[in-house]
C-alpha cells in the first residue's frame, strides 16, 4: 500500500464518518411547525418512514410518505404538499 493510497482512505473517512454518525431524525424546529408530505427532494427528508430509516435517505423525490417541517400554514401553499401521508 502506498502513501497515497493511505491518504486517500484516511480522506474518506473523514468525510464519510461525520455523516454516519449524525444519521437519524432531523431536529424539532423551535419556530410553530408543521410535517409536510409530499414534497421532499430525493434524499432530504426530515425523518424516516415505512420505506427508510433516518433523515436524509428518502429514495424519491416528491415521495408521498416522506416529509419535511415548514412553517406552519406553508405547505398547503406547495403543490402536491400534505399535512398528512399519502399512501
């Protein structure tokens, strides 16, 4: 194994073990919120369903049971936005 064969593993690391770590369900907002379905792009859901685990991991954009929080009374206003799943 050369150095930069070690380099580039340790860089990996480094980049890829902060994101397992901080894997899970996305953080209450403090600000009047509600969950909004339907709208997440792919991997940037809040928190997990039926189909995946943790915040982030969203298969699909525009999932029906995946969500985001906004501010409360927002999501009605975005087309294809629920405040409940869709199955």
């Amino acid at each position: 194994m050369n150095i930069s064969s070690v380099l580039a593993a340790a860089i990996a690391a480094a980049v890829v073990l902060p994101s397992i770590a901080s894997a899970g369900p996305a953080a209450v907002p403090t600000y009047n919120n509600e969950k909004c379905y339907g709208i997440a792009a792919k991997a940037a859901n809040d928190c997990g369903t039926a189909t995946h685990s943790c915040a982030g991991t969203a298969t699909k954009a525009k999932d029906p049971a995946s969500w985001v929080y906004l501010p409360k009374g927002t999501c009605e206003k975005i087309a294809g936005g629920s405040t409940s799943a869709k199955t």
